[in-house]
C-alpha cells in the first residue's frame, strides 16, 4: 500500500522540533513517505500574533511557496495520505485538502483557530495545549465536537506543547506520540 505522509511546519517550529521530529519518525516506521514543505517569512511569529492582517498575509505567502513545492504531486496515487500541520501549518494543511480534494487524514499539533474553517469533519486528531495563547480551549473543544475530531488536552502546556517542566514534557511528548502511532495504525 503506497502511503504518504506531507508535513506542514509552523513559523518557528519546524520539523526538527520534538512533535514533527517524532511524528515523521513514527511515520517512517509505518510505512509513509515523508515529504515536507518549507515555507518563509520576512517576520516572527510572536510579530503577528493578534494581528488579523498580517495572519492572512502570512498565509498567503506560505501557500504561494507550498503550492510550488506540492503543485506536481499527484496525491491520487496514493492510499492513504496524511497532512501533519503545527500551528500556522495546520490551518495550511486543511486549506490544502480542501482545495486539492486530496482527502488527507490529520495530526493537528496546536491548531489556530482558522484551522477549523476548514479542516474536514472527522479527518483526523487535535492536540493542544490548555495554556497556548493562539487558540483559546473554549475554540477547540466546541470546533473538535462540532467537527468530531478527538481534542487531546496538554495541562499547563504552551503553543509547542511545553510546560515549564522539562520530565512532565517529556512524559507529554510519549503520551503525545502514543496517539500519534495509534493514528498511523488506523
């Protein structure tokens, strides 16, 4: 079965980081391609936050860099497709199963909330942290229910994932990729 596995990094969290550097890893062991996509900013992320313009501009430009570098692929060949997106790249990821018609799975990693605009009802899993000052918990539990995608809920945890604890982190992140391989699997 041919199987791939597209991962969309955030602004400042790409995919060396610990939840796409362990998702790609599970994914190699299962059995995907790994393909990533890259994107550039002329900004930080933390200089757009709260700022609606410049978001939309961001994405703009970030979809204009992925659609040169996924504009060949032919995701029909495949039989199971899985868009890993963080942050600003889960709303990305959503943008471009919806715009491709790829009907791609999901591993959303701390969405914003216009990742719910358009990612598919029950495409995938949600994982945020109930400290990330991006997306407001109230958002992604009413989105994931409306939406029935299972929200897993970090205690204390930030945009990435974190606490100020670096054990409680680290036992997170297994807890974390636990489920993560048990989506690979389904």
């Amino acid at each position: 079965m041919s199987k791939i596995a597209v991962i969309f990094p955030g602004m400042g969290y790409h995919s060396d980081k610990p939840l796409l550097y362990f998702a790609k890893r599970l994914a190699r062991e299962a059995g995907y391609e790994v393909v990533e996509v890259n994107y550039e900013f002329p900004f930080k992320a933390r200089e757009i936050m709260n700022d609606k313009v410049r978001m939309k501009e961001a994405f703009k430009m970030a979809v204009l860099q992925i659609k040169e570098q996924l504009g060949e692929m032919s995701f029909d060949q495949y039989e199971d497709i899985v868009f890993v997106g963080k942050s600003i790249g889960t709303a990305l990821a959503a943008y471009f199963d919806s715009e491709l018609e790829v009907g791609a799975r999901q591993v959303v990693f701390t969405p914003v909330p216009q990742t719910f605009d358009r990612v598919r009802k029950g495409s995938g899993i949600v994982f945020h942290g109930l400290a990330d000052p991006w997306c407001d918990t109230a958002i992604a539990e009413e989105k994931c229910a409306e939406l029935e995608l299972p929200l897993y809920k970090v205690e204390r945890a930030n945009h990435s994932l974190e606490t100020e604890d670096p054990m409680e982190d680290l036992s997170n992140l297994q807890w974390i990729m636990e489920k993560v391989k048990d989506f690979w699997a389904d």
